[in-house]
C-alpha cells in the first residue's frame, strides 16, 4: 500500500525537530559566543568541534542500541520521548549563560561545552530512531525516497527558516543597534527553540505512533555491550557502504566549513543587513526546497540513486564558490548594489536545490542497504547504518566551527567587529577560506560517488531473496 500523504507529514516533521538544532548551530552560536560574549573565535570553534565529535560517537552507541531495543512502545519511540524534552531545556540555557558565566572566558567555555553536549546526546536521541522509522514504514524503492525527501523538505525549511524568523523579528535594529549584537535577543531565540522542539517532537511522535508494532520485529539477541560493537562492525562490511561514508566524510567537511562562514561572508564580505540576511536563508528554500521534492520522484524514474548522488555533487562544485573571485577582480558592483544581492539569491537557490538532492539519494541508497544487511546477517539494523553515517556527517561537519572559529582569530575580526570596518586583506582571507575549505573536500565527495551502486533491480532482488527464505524457514 502507498504511502499517505499524512504518513510522510507526520514523519517528515521530525526532521524539523533535528533543523532546530542545526539552526542554532549554523547562524547563532558562532556569533553569539565570539561577536557578543567576547569569547575567542579559537576557544569558541574548539568547543563546539569538542560537542560534534562526542555527537559522532555517541551516535553509534545509540543507533545500534536502538536496533537491539525491547519495550512495549517499539524500539524507536522510546529514545524519541527521551530525548525531546531535554532538547528543549538545553537551547534555553546555552543562549541565556548568567553573568558570572559571562564574566570569566574559562567558564563561558565550559559553559558552552556542557550545553553543547547536552544539546547534541538529546538531539540523537531522538533523531536517529526517527530516522530509522525509513524502512519500517515502506521497503519500496522510489516511495523510500520520497519519504525520505518529505523528512529533508522540512529539515531544511526549518534549517533556513527559523533563522530568518529570528533575523525578521528577534535580531532586527533596535533603537538603532544591530540586534544581532544584544545579547537578550539570543535568550529569547532560546524559548522560541525549546517550544518549538516540544510541540513539533509531539506531533511526530504521536503521528507514528503506527509503527510501534513494526519496530518489535527483527530484535537481535542482547550481548550487553560486546554485541553491541560486534553488530556495529557488520555493518562496515558492506562495500558500497563503506564508500557513502567515504563520500560523506568529504561532502559534510565542505558542508560544515561553507555554512558556518556563510554567515560571517554574509555580514562582513557582503555586507548585507539582519533582513537581507533573513530573505537570503528562506527565500531561495521556499522555491528550491520544494522544487526538489517535487523532482525526487521523477528523477528517480530516470536515473538510479548513486547517479543522482554523482550529478549533484558535479553541478555543487560548479555553483560553490563562483562570486568570489568576481568580487575580489572588481567584476560585478560594489556591496549595497541590487545585483549583488540578486546573485547571492541565485546561488543559494541553486545550492540549496542541490544540496536536498544529494542528501535524499545518500539516505535513500542507505535505507535499501537495510536490506542487504538484512539478507546477509539475518538482522536488521537501521539505525545502526544510520548512525555510522551520522558518524561520519558530525565527525566532517566538525571542521566547520573549528575551521571558522580559527579564520576568525587570523582574519584578525574581534569582539564586536561591524560590517564595513573589516580589511580588504581580512576580507580576502575569508574568501580564500571559503573557497579552499568547499572545494577541495567536495572534490573529494564527487569521486566517492562514482564508486557506488544501488539500482532497483539490485534492491528487488534482494528482497525477493529475503522473501525467499522466510518462507523457506
């Protein structure tokens, strides 16, 4: 039976709970830790690649402990409800540090870690079982896609909208200030994060709740914490897997560096307001978000998934970096201008578009390895190969903050630097920042993806193989 358009909606929405997240992370931490708390870009990017990478390994621990889940609820539910509430909490108190926090850099930054830390075993506690929820609700080829695509549809609107909420009316001019630079709006951003995350985390929760009977199949033995690791390590034995995450590795370092100096190219290198800001993150997604979706189903009828991957990736690297040398040769108009607002519109859009399409194949072709898993080792582990791929995703992405937290302390932009008072030479060196820390890993991702391979014709006839022996059985 096909999927329901309420199926997808329900399910889709949980990625939004993840979005809150990785909204905070990508357009405020950054600015609020250094430009207005006064920590150092270094300290402030050290902490936060410190909490990505104990959200890297935390994730196969949860995954896989997930697959091997006994309870009433199902497997995944549970971790769902555990980890919502705490979210919540976690964003309240990261952009609200008190004043004695605030006064010493030592405990601002132990600040920042703990919450991060917290923020991030939350957020997997609840997304990878969601995500996991992929094949228990469809073992179809194309509609796993689809599925798939509805849960980015809405990661990503949220990722570029609830930013753009708070740019429009959080962080606007106030009394003549850049609200991006008062420290209490960052404290009501938190409550808007924290509601936000519970009413949305509710609905999905209470809207899959359908597939609690699912989840209790398929429970592997329970060995304590060697089996644990021994069903973690089946799931690299998997070449094509084992090249997504090659793939990955590279593709989230680009993502990672490119997002986290995204925001800062955008209010020093172009110089753009609170609200231009706010339009470049949700327009170009109110267009491209859905332009994808809407093209998942017919490409896929087209080309298989790893050739989607390889497409996307190709036309990424032509779209990444291309205004800057154009900017730094005097080719295109002075910042202020019209045009140079309309072709940052343009490039995000294309970016954004591309980005959902590769990040839908990726998840897709690892929920049809499910089943490969499954005809192999008799098992499965959903959760598990996700959360390897999660591994990879925060452990790459992880150079983000760090990255951007060093160009920081070297471009020479202190505390409370405005737009427009920022050197061509500290300028420049976010160009090249930029431009060095996209490319050269997202080449790396291109050529990854032309070593894996997952048709439809192989994912049926593994299923037919699966089907096969259990009725032998």
């Amino acid at each position: 039976m096909s999927l329901s358009v309420k199926n997808r909606v329900f399910f889709g929405l949980g990625g939004a709970v993840y979005a809150v997240k990785e909204a905070a992370y990508i357009v405020f931490v950054l600015i609020f830790y250094n430009q207005v708390l006064g920590l150092s870009g270094t300290a402030t990017g050290f902490v936060l690649f410190l909490g990505v990478l104990w959200d890297a390994i935390s994730d196969p621990l949860v995954g896989t402990w997930s697959d091997r889940f006994r309870s009433r609820w199902g497997r995944r539910h549970p971790f769902m409800v555990a980890g919502a509430i705490p979210l919540g909490i976690g964003f309240v108190a990261m952009f609200a540090p008190p004043q004695l926090v605030i006064d010493h850099a030592g405990l601002l930054a132990a600040w920042l870690l703990f919450w991060s830390l917290w923020i991030r075993t939350a957020v997997t506690l609840f997304a990878l079982p969601h995500l996991a929820l992929t094949t228990e609700f469809t073992n179809d080829y194309h509609e796993r896609s689809q599925l798939l695509g509805t849960r980015m549809g809405f990661l990503f609107l949220t990722t570029v909208g609830l930013p753009a909420f708070g740019l429009f009316f959080i962080f606007g001019i106030s009394d003549g200030e850049d609200g991006r630079f008062i420290a209490a709006n960052y404290a009501t951003y938190g409550w808007l994060s924290c509601i936000l995350i519970w009413l949305l985390a509710a609905i999905t929760i209470w809207g899959t709740r359908e597939q609690i009977h699912s989840s209790e199949e398929l429970i592997v033995e329970d060995e304590g914490l060697q089996g644990l690791l021994a069903d973690f390590l089946k799931i690299l034995h998997n070449l094509n897997f084992r090249q997504i995450l090659y793939y990955d590795l590279a593709a989230s370092a680009s993502y990672g560096i490119s997002i986290t100096l995204l925001t800062l190219s955008s209010l020093y290198y172009w110089e753009l307001s609170a609200i231009q800001t706010a339009i470049l993150l949700a327009g170009p997604a109110l267009l491209a978000v859905p332009l994808a979706l809407l093209s998942i189903k017919p490409l896929g009828k087209k080309y298989p998934k790893h050739k989607i991957l390889n497409i996307a990736i190709a036309m990424m690297l032509l779209d990444a970096v291309w205004m800057y040398p154009l900017r730094m040769h005097d080719l295109i108009p002075a910042n202020g201008h019209w045009l140079i607002f309309a072709m940052l519109l343009l490039q995000m859009f294309f970016w954004l578009y591309l980005f959902v399409l590769r990040v839908v194949a990726a998840m897709s072709i690892v929920a049809d390895l499910t089943d490969a898993h499954e005809l192999e080792y008799g098992t499965r582990q959903e959760a598990g190969l996700y959360s390897a791929l999660s591994f990879t995703s925060k452990l790459a992405a992880a150079a983000g903050p760090l990255f951007g937290g060093i160009v920081l302390d070297v471009i020479g932009l202190s505390e409370g630097t405005l737009p427009g008072t920022v050197g061509s030479g500290a300028l420049d060196g976010l160009a090249v920042a930029t431009a060095f820390g996209t490319v050269v890993p997202l080449l790396l991702a291109w050529y990854f993806t032309t070593k894996i391979f997952m048709s439809e014709e192989q994912l049926q006839d593994i299923q037919a193989q699966i089907a096969a022996r259990k009725v032998a059985a």
